[in-house]
C-alpha cells in the first residue's frame, strides 16, 4: 500500500515538473516582440501584404482568421515602429493605413464569432479578445510616437522631409 502512495507520489512530481517545463516556453514567447519583416520602405513590401492576404484566405474559421489577422496587424505594428526609428514617416503612414484595415477585419470576425453563441468558440473569442486589448494599448503607444515625430520636424533630417 505504501509502494502505491510513493508511485503516485513520484509521478505527480513528474507530471508537475513537465507541466512547468512546458508552461515556461509559452510565456517567453509570448513576451517577445514582433519582427517587422519587410518593412513599408521596401519595394517588396506590397508583396509581402499580398502574401500575408493570401495566408489570411486560406485559413479557416473565424476565430482562427482572426487570430491570424492579429498576427499580421502585430507584424503591422512593428513595422510602424521600425519606420518612426528610421524617421521614415511617409512609411509609418502606410504601415499604419494597412495596419488599421486589418485590425478592422479581425475586429469584424471577432463580433461574427460572438454572435454564434458556441460555447468552444465564446472561450477562443475571450481569449482573443484580451490580446486584442494588448494590441490595442501597443497601438496607442506607437501612434502616439508617430505623432510627436510628425508633429516635431526638427527630429528629421532635410533628405528625410523629402
């Protein structure tokens, strides 16, 4: 009886310590920042939209298309930022424009889905929609970055005003 209870015993402890192992590479990743890619001052960035479109047209369900429209509002997002670092405000615009186009459509899925009333996918929305908040303030971060750019010129340079 007793060689029972330390069995379970040890395999509680290595159920624990596999569960933690797993837990810890989520939570890194999720705490690393988007990499812009390509970015708005490229002449392969129109490309790089359509395949992100293309991506987004072949994924199914609403809650997975809208999770995958973040993905690329977050790419997006970084963008906008790489472009104030470089003072390319021009781009910033552009990043910006399509950024707002795809947060719309994943904003969009995100009220279809609600309204279907499933359960399972009322769980994915939630969750969806708490990273829809974190996108959110990150938005409002760098928009208020690039208006403080564009609204001090003096941070460009001549051939950048260009």
């Amino acid at each position: 009886m007793l060689i029972n209870k330390k069995e379970d015993y040890l395999k509680c402890i290595i159920f624990g310590v596999l569960l933690i192992v797993l837990i810890f590479p989520v939570n890194a990743q999720q705490t690393t920042t988007t990499d812009p890619g390509i970015t708005p001052d490229s002449f392969l960035w129109g490309l790089d939209k359509a395949f992100d479109q293309i991506t987004l047209l072949l994924t199914t369900g609403d809650v997975d298309k809208a999770k995958k429209g973040l993905e690329i509002a977050e790419e997006r997002l970084a963008e906008i930022r790489e472009m104030i670092e470089e003072n390319e405000l021009e781009a910033a615009e552009k990043a910006q424009e399509a950024h707002g186009k795809t947060l719309l459509k994943v904003k969009e899925k995100v009220n279809k889905v609600e309204e279907d009333d499933s359960l399972e996918e009322i769980e994915k929305v939630i969750e969806l929609e708490k990273e829809l908040e974190e996108h959110d303030e990150n938005v409002e971060q760098t928009f208020g970055k690039l208006k403080i750019k564009i609204e001090i010129e003096g941070q460009i340079t001549k051939n950048k005003r260009i």
